[in-house]
C-alpha cells in the first residue's frame, strides 16, 4: 500500500510539475483565441451572415448553411485602446488559399478577417474589427508617440489585368481606417493597350510622420505586337502626420497627393 502511495505522490509531483510547462507552450495566439468572449456574433455589415468560432464555420443565417474553415492568427502587444497600456491585438482570418463563397468578388471575400483586442490579463477589450479576406497585417507602431499604436494593414484587389493594393492605418477604432493610400496600381496585366500607368509606393516612419516614397510610370502597350514601353517615369515623396483630427497630409512642392481620395475602389 506504501508503494502504491508513493507512486501515486511521485506522479502527481510530475503532473503539477509538467502542467506549467503546457500553459508556457501555449502561443500568444492560442491564449487569446480562447479568451474571445463570445463565439458567434454578426458578421458587421452583413444582416444574414455569423462567425461561429467554436465551430470553425461562418454561419449564412437566412438560408440556414454553414461553411467550416481552418483559421490563421498573428498576434501583437502594445497599446491599442489605452495610451501606453499593455495590450494584446489579434488579427485572425481564414488560411491561406481558403474563401468562402457567401460573399461575391465585388465584396473582396467578404469581411472575414476579425481584429479582436485584449487588456495584459488577456480579457477581450473593444470593439471587434472587421475588415475583407485579403486583408493583412504589416506593421504595428506609434507613429506619433502618443502612447497609442497605430496598426498598419494592407489589402488588395484585382479583376481582368486591373490590381490594386492598398494600405490603411488605424487607431482605437478597427473598422474605420484614419488613413487608406493606395500601394500598388496598374493595368499592366489586361488586355488594354495604348497609354496606362503604373503606381508603385514604399513607406517609412521618421519624426513622427508617414512619409510614402511613390513611382509613376507612364506606359504605353502597342496593339500590334503587346509590348510594353516605358514613356517616363516620375518620382514624388507625400508626408502625413498624426494628430488629434486624424492623419493629416502636409502639402508641399514635393508633397502633393496623385488622388486625394486614394479610395481603389
């Protein structure tokens, strides 16, 4: 009986042992996917579609069907609700190569990528994020040294040789972008031929500003043989700085925006 005892002392010392070992294996990602505080909920935007993530399905209400998924989520800290504040943001959406066919092309895959916030004890925090299914994080940093992140995402879009890619900065609020510019856009790959243009922008963070280095080619397609030729090209930089009325572009000589709507759509 004393042997059975310490057999059993020994194996519980093991358990209690091991189970902080699981709980630190855990990913930032697992923790705050199981620390979401509802598991189905409305799809914003959309009066017939759900989310129900204890299912892996995104529900299509009105018709009473169901499509199941495999998710992705990247996981990043900083101060996202609450100036200089240790939080959590999750970016989760459907994985790779996955769509769901409740939403048309013209919806970019529907809004199927969810931003979800979290105080530093992982309790979920602010509104849920909604954005389309091409959407993807790039970077999270404070711009202006506020004490609040902005978070930088880029999406895109394409129909018939026309692409566009596009980032959107936001802060505190996930499912209205301060800022959107346009990242990418040409033709090039349709069928058009005579002039187009072709936009290609970088960007980087200096002195608190977001300054976008940008290239325009002007192109021209000859109809009769499709090749494509460079006519010139222009180089231009546009700056824009956060402050309490949002993100405000500085004009300049150098500075101007191409489209100051900069909307792809």
């Amino acid at each position: 009986m004393k042997s059975v005892s310490k057999v059993f002392v020994h194996c519980l010392f093991a358990i209690i042992l091991f189970f902080p070992v699981i709980l630190k294996s855990q990913s930032l990602e697992n923790i705050l996917f199981n620390n979401i505080n509802e598991s189905i909920f409305q799809i914003k935007g959309y009066d017939d579609f759900s989310f129900d993530l204890s299912r892996n399905a995104i529900l299509d209400n009105r018709r009473g069907v169901e499509e199941t998924f495999k998710f992705e989520g990247k996981a990043n800290e900083g101060s996202f609700i609450n100036p200089n504040k240790k939080e959590y943001i999750l970016i989760m959406g459907l994985a790779k190569g996955q769509y769901c066919t409740f939403f048309g092309h013209a919806d970019n895959g529907g809004k199927t990528t969810l931003i979800f916030t979290f105080d530093e004890n992982y309790n979920q925090i602010g509104e849920i994020g909604f954005q389309d299914s091409q959407t993807k994080f790039v970077q999270s940093i404070d711009i202006d040294n506020d004490g609040l992140n902005e978070l930088i995402l880029e999406s895109s879009y394409g129909q018939q040789g026309y692409d566009w890619e596009w980032w959107m900065i936001f802060k505190n609020d996930f499912n209205d972008p301060k800022l959107k510019l346009t990242k990418y856009q040409s033709s090039e790959a349709s069928s058009k031929s005579g002039e187009m243009t072709r936009l290609s922008s970088t960007y980087r963070i200096e002195d608190g500003k977001f300054i976008v280095d940008s290239n325009l080619d002007f192109l021209y397609r000859d109809k009769n043989d499709n090749s494509l030729e460079t006519l010139r090209s222009e180089t231009r930089i546009d700056v824009f700085e956060s402050n309490s009325e949002g993100i405000i572009h500085i004009p300049g000589d150098n500075n101007v925006n191409w489209d100051e709507n900069n909307d792809p759509y």
